[in-house]
C-alpha cells in the first residue's frame, strides 16, 4: 500500500540530482567499555546482522506510479524483502587510522546517493582507529527525516544505563516514528461534537488562516525590506559560496565544551544558538576576508526553527519535515565580535516575535516564501543571476542531555552532517551529545576544497566572544 508522501518531503526527492545529493547524516564515535575492544562492537553487530529483522522505519521505500498520479508516496517493505547487507556495510580505515583518515572517507560516503530502489539510508560500521574507538556514520534521505527526527532515532537506539547488554542493532529497534501524522479525520471527535459541526469548524478555521495570510506576508516583507528578522531576506549579498555545486563532499567538524558555551550564552544574555551563529559568523568573516571576498553587505543565515510540539504525543513522533525558519543578518561587516552578536541576538529575538504572532500554518506559509527561490533552483538544477534568498544555511539541532551507550559503549562524539545545495556551497549544523557540542561543516568540495581553516576560525571567534564578555 502506497501512503501518501508530505508535499515538503517529496521536494527533496524532486530537488535530488547526481549534484545535489538529499540526505542528510551523522558519525558517532564510540568507547569501549572496560575489558572490551572495537573489536568486540564489531563481533555484536556481526551477529546483528543475521538477526533478520528491521524496523519499519527501514523498510519504507519512497516510490510513484501512475495510480499517485505521479506523486511520491511510502511503501512499507516486508522483512525478507530487504538485502540488509545493501544497508549495512562494513569499512576500514588506511594507517594511521587517525580522524584525518576518517573525514576522508566520510567525505566520500557523504557525496554518493542512495538507491532510490531501496529503502533510503545505509550505516557505515568502520574500523581501524588506532585509540581503540569505533565509529559508525549513517546517512537518512531528508525526505524520510530530518535532523530532529533523525536525533530521536539515535536516542531510542540506545541507552542511558552502561550496564545494559543484549540491545538491538539500530536498525531493529521498533522506532516510534511514522512518516506519516494520523490524519484529523480519523480522530474521535470530542464527546458532544457531530461530524457537521467539526466540519464547520474546520472551514471557519482554514477560511480565517487564508484570510491571514495577506496581513501576514505583508508584515513579512516589510520586516525584510526593514532588515528585521523575518523569516524572508532580500538583502543577502553575493559570496563565493553562492554558486552552482559539484556532487563531491567535503566535512570537517570540531567539538566544544557545551558547558563553556552555555558560560557564555549566560554572560552575554544571549541564547546558545546566539552563540553559535556568532562563532560562525565570525568564522565566515575571516575566511572570505583571507580571500579578499569579504561583501560590503552582511551575510545572511537561513535558521531553521522546529515546530514540533513537544506536549503532543502526535506531532513527537511524527517523522518527515516540521520545520518553520528565520533569517538572521550574521553582521559580517562588522569587526568587533561583541557587536556581531548583538545583532544577531537582536535579529533572531524579533523574528521569534513574529513567529509567535502567526498561526502554525501562517509560519509553515512565510517559511516556504523565504525558501522558494532556493527551492526553484533545486528543482530546476541551477544557480540563478538573482540575488541569493540568504548565503548559508546555519542549524542547531538539540542532541541527548545524557551519555548514551550501545552494549556498554559509550557515545562520545556525534558530529552532524548535512546538505550543500545548488547556490549553497557550505552548510554549519551543529548538535550537543551530553557534554559537547559539535560543529558539523559540509561543503562542495570544488568550491571549499579545504575546511581547516574555518574550524580554526571558530576556536578562535569563541575565545574573542568569551574576552569580550569578560570570562
């Protein structure tokens, strides 16, 4: 049976080329426990691997045919209809084993498609660093989930308790995530209603968003042309990082104490996506200045914002794509760090005002009017003469609060990878694990050959941002 497909998700599969890959992903690293090896992680995921099972989440295989019309839906695969061995592989790392070794085949993981035959994601289990770790990267089409769906996939997969033994592979494990939300219609109605009256409440209510719409993108765009935050830009200059993209990949990452950065978020009465956006706006100043590309104009960041509820039991578990977004002037014209961030913290504080005044619908509505000219770009494949809707996209995804384990390993890092697109050669995601948090940087690898520099940049700009408040 073919379930209908969210018209948001199915863009990322009609945006996908060989040049555009659409997943998104994510490398764990992990720590033997005591008396254990890599070796032992490895055995446990061998035998795994002859279980059989796989959860249903993995067996969703997107597909159209002439009875969708030609719209993408999900078919759920049986067990014995999956080639497990296509999903999972195995991997090892040249000497040294070092992380330099293992970005490098990372890189070339992250810039392959996945077969569209299948069910969309693979799981890399990769040996051979020398410190005795043992690292797992996974990729997940970003039709099937996105960062905050595809973060509560880790989580279920493993454990808080070091001690807990005979777990499932993360691919057995019966997720509670549905790709597609239980529609309106099949829910009981409230004791007292009758079906004419939830009708006409649902038309009083949909005729009254409609009818919001107009005020709404009228105050959008004035906000834009104002340069407020909103959730449109029409001020994001030209960069070297706005032009068409190969299919190559190339990642870096780098942690931080999360605890430091929280030390400054509260220093600076600021947030920690404040701080993140700060760091990185400071770190793309001084790549493009290097570069003499630095633009008069400051640099806008697209910031994706979730809209999932966390008091309602549907919309947590729902996967797909729930997310509204604002733009966020990165002030890359100017020079002192503290005065950058408080015009982020200023930007992003008024563009969560205006979020709040809209409906759900009405965020949903101004999100996809900022993001339409990138969006008519994937589709079409190519890098417009316009002006850029914002230069790059900058994500803070909210990762566990506490260490997790696998079998008694431990998840020590968890750098986030993501998605480079036609004008939008770099992307920062960012997510916390226990006490870190981890920079993620993808890029086209023809157009940033070389990350180094930027992850340099960013130690940099939060020792400058920590002197600047006074720690």
């Amino acid at each position: 049976m073919l379930l209908p497909m969210a018209p948001t998700d199915s863009l990322f599969l009609l945006g996908e080329s060989r040049e555009n890959p659409m997943h998104v992903g994510g490398l764990a690293i992990f720590t033997p426990p005591d008396g254990a090896s890599a070796t032992d992680m490895r055995a446990m995921f061998d035998i795994a691997l002859t279980g059989g099972k796989v959860a249903e989440v993995f067996r969703k295989r997107a597909r159209r045919s002439l009875t969708s019309l030609g719209q993408w839906g999900w078919e759920t695969l049986a067990d014995n209809e999956i080639d497990i061995e296509h999903h999972v592989r195995r991997d090892a790392l040249p000497t040294p084993g070092g992380m330099t070794e293992l970005t490098a085949l990372i890189s070339r993981l992250h810039g392959t498609l996945l077969d569209r035959s299948r069910p969309l994601w693979e799981m890399h289990l990769i040996e051979g660093l020398t410190d005795g770790r043992y690292a797992v990267y996974t990729k997940i089409h970003h039709a099937l989930a996105d960062g905050a769906s595809a973060m509560k996939l880790l989580r279920e997969s493993m454990s808080e308790d070091p001690h807990r033994r005979n777990m499932s592979a993360p691919w057995q494990v019966p997720h509670s995530l549905r790709s597609v939300p239980t529609p309106v219609a099949a829910k009981s109605s409230p004791q007292g209603s009758s079906l004419p009256a939830t009708l006409w409440g649902a038309s009083r209510a949909a005729v009254g968003e409609v009818a919001g719409l107009i005020p709404t993108t009228v105050r959008t765009m004035d906000r834009a042309v104002r340069g407020k935050g909103s959730a449109v830009s029409v001020t994001a200059p030209h960069t070297l990082f706005n032009v068409p993209i190969g299919g190559s990949r190339h990642i870096a990452a780098r942690s931080f104490p999360l605890e430091r950065i929280r030390l400054l978020a509260k220093h600076s009465d600021a947030t920690i996506n404040d701080i993140i956006l700060a760091m990185s706006a400071g770190t793309l100043r001084h790549y493009l200045h290097e570069r003499d590309a630095l633009p008069s104009a400051p640099l806008v960041a697209m910031v994706p914002v979730s809209l999932r509820a966390t008091d309602n039991a549907d919309d947590r578990t729902a996967g797909g794509n729930r997310v509204g977004l604002l733009m966020c002037n990165l002030a890359t014209h100017l020079d002192n760090p503290t005065d950058r961030l408080d015009v982020i913290r200023n930007c992003m504080n008024e563009g969560k005002d205006s979020l709040r005044a809209m409906s759900p619908a009405q965020v949903l509505a101004m999100s996809a009017l900022g993001i339409a000219p990138l969006g008519m770009e994937m589709l079409v494949g190519q890098r417009g003469p316009q002006r850029p809707p914002f230069n790059i996209i900058i994500s803070n995804i909210a990762g566990p609060r506490t260490p997790l384990y696998w079998n008694g390993f431990r998840l020590d890092t968890l750098h986030p990878l993501s998605i480079p697109t036609t004008g939008q050669a770099l992307n920062i995601t960012c997510t916390s694990s226990d006490d870190q948090i981890s920079f993620g940087l993808t890029s086209c690898r023809r157009t940033v050959p070389d990350l180094n520099p930027l992850l340099d940049h960013l130690g940099t700009e939060l020792e400058l941002l920590e002197t600047g408040a006074g720690l």
